[in-house]
C-alpha cells in the first residue's frame, strides 16, 4: 500500500494531502525531490512505481525479496538501492519481530518499501534538520540522501 506520496523543496513538504504517483512524479525538479512510501506494496503498486520513476526491473526485483543481510546496490540510470533490516523486541510476547527497508535513491526522488515490522513509514512534513543551506547546496543528492536514510531507518 502506498502510505504517502510528497513534494518537497528546499526540505519542506509543499502540500498537506498525498498526491498521486503521476502527479508528484511531474514535479521533480533540479531544487524539488518525491518522498514516495510504502508498506508491503502489491506487485501492481510496484510496477505503478517502476513505470512512473524509471526504476530498473532487477531492483523492483530486489525490493519485493526479504534478505538476508544489508545491501547497496549501483544502478546505470544512478539509483542506488539500499536495503536495511529492521528489528524490535515485543516486550509482551517476548519476541523479535524483524522487517526490511529498501530505499530508492535517485535524481528527484526517494521511494521507501516497507516489509514486515512497519515502523512509521509516512514522509514527514519537514526534512530540513540537516539545514536549509545543505539544500540549497545541492542536496538531496548530497546530505539529503544521507538524512533521509538516517531517518527512514531510525522512526517508530
């Protein structure tokens, strides 16, 4: 399920309510970027997602696949792929539940999948914590891109 779906430029969230792939995908430019998330999306989701950023087939792949351990992966078109695992320990069951991110980097967007444990998975109403001067320096293809997976990896 898509979760959210914003535009943000310079750090800041410029509308309230999710927009549409189509719609947020039209937006990327050279000071704005898409923050696309997602919780166990259907295979139909994520050829939506694919076909509308561009995404190679094989990271798609990947996304869809639990996995052993993290991975960084390089694609042609300048995606990274990076994918964490996540756990938390269920006090009342005493257990572990584990989970996995995977997190498309590209020119304009970040595109979030979640797979079992969902810590929150919504994209904030700000990103701007690293400074509206990094933005405006280059990111988020600089300390955008680092803030973001910091914090896609460590919100509950």
């Amino acid at each position: 399920m898509i979760v959210d779906c914003a535009v943000y430029r310079e750090g800041r969230r410029q509308q309230v309510e999710a927009m549409s792939l189509t719609e947020a995908a039209a937006q990327r430019g050279p000071d704005t970027f898409v923050w696309l998330g997602t919780l166990d999306p259907s295979p139909a989701e994520l050829a939506d997602i694919r076909d509308t950023f561009g995404l190679h087939e094989l990271a798609v792949e990947d996304a869809r696949e639990f996995h052993l351990r993290p991975k960084v992966e390089q694609f042609d078109d300048d995606v990274q792929l990076v994918i964490l695992r996540t756990a938390r320990y269920d006090d009342a069951r005493e257990e572990i539940d584990f989970g996995e991110i995977s997190a498309f980097l590209g020119a304009g967007f970040v595109i979030t999948v979640r797979q079992g444990w969902p810590a929150s998975c919504a994209a904030p109403g700000s990103v701007s914590n690293a400074g509206p001067s990094c933005w405006r320096r280059g990111a988020p293809p600089c300390c955008g891109r680092f803030w973001i997976r910091w914090s896609t990896a460590t919100r509950r």
